[in-house]
C-alpha cells in the first residue's frame, strides 16, 4: 500500500494539495497521512507565551482551544473530510517543530512514506531568495518523490468578477 505524506498549512492552498492528495490515494489504492507544523514554542519564548497558552476564541460562549488543539481539531476534520470523498485510510499529525521541512522529513523516514505532496505558493524571486520555500527545501533534501501542486496567488482584483 502506498503511504502518502501531505504536508497542509491550512493555507488558501489546502483543498488543492488535499483534492491531488486524495485522488492519487485512491488511485493508488493508498493510505495518506496529514501533517501541519506548529511555529515551535521557540518562537513565542521571545515574547514569552508558548502555542499551547495561546487562546482562540471558539463561537460558542466561552469556549477557548490553543493553537496547537486548534490545529490538531482542523486537521481530523480535514482527515474525515478525505476519508469520505475519497474512500481512503487518513492519519494525521500536528506537530511544533522548529525546522518545517526537517520536520517533514523525519516524518516521512518514520512513516515508511512513499511519496510527499506539498504545495507551492506564487511567491516573487526575491521572497524565495531571501525567506525560501517549504516546498522547495523539501525537494532538495527528500528520499522520496515529491509532487509539488501549484496554487495560484489569490487575486482580490478578480474576487467580484462574475458574480
């Protein structure tokens, strides 16, 4: 069975990266495993608050999660949105580490993942030049193939065109 690692961002390019994800596992009578990545508690210890002390506010009257409990909540439901449409076994993994793509890769090795889909945001030269790209580090250094999904930049110009 192909085991099939997606690495979401809960970005505008999720249900790109989750469609392509489900139609190969199905297709390849597969398993997919989801994983998102938490700004590591390095990051907040500067402005000394960690993930799990961060509240989010919930809509029902005083209900609160932690970014990190939010996360994992947002990827089970993208995990039973997937089982659903495409009939396959989704695992998920939400974890804070401080390497993104290192954290990829450690759980691709782990997992036994025969391939990883990421997406690729329409970033400018300069922006991969200095920042980088998650998906173009995990290119560089995988052990397996990678499909990289293209997604478009959104367009706030071409929002209200045809509606």
């Amino acid at each position: 069975m192909m085991k099939i690692l997606v690495a979401i961002d809960f970005s505008d390019a999720t249900p790109e990266v989750a469609e392509q994800a489900g139609k190969l596992a199905r297709a390849m009578q597969g398993e997919i495993h989801l994983i998102h990545v938490v700004e590591p508690r390095i990051a907040y210890d500067v402005a000394g608050i960690f993930p799990e002390d961060v509240v989010i506010p919930k809509e029902e009257v005083g209900k609160s999660m932690t970014i990190k409990a939010l996360s994992e909540m947002r990827l089970r439901q993208l995990a039973e949105e997937l089982k659903d449409q495409w009939g396959v076994v989704v695992h998920s993994k939400v974890t804070d580490e401080f390497d993104t793509q290192e954290a990829i890769e450690t759980y691709a090795e782990k997992e036994g993942a025969d391939m990883i889909i990421v997406g690729n945001h329409s970033h400018s030269f300069l922006s991969s030049v200095f920042l980088g790209s998650v998906a173009e580090e995990v290119i560089r250094h995988a052990k397996v193939p990678v499909l990289v999904v293209p997604v478009k930049a959104f367009d706030a110009d071409k929002q209200g065109e045809g509606a």
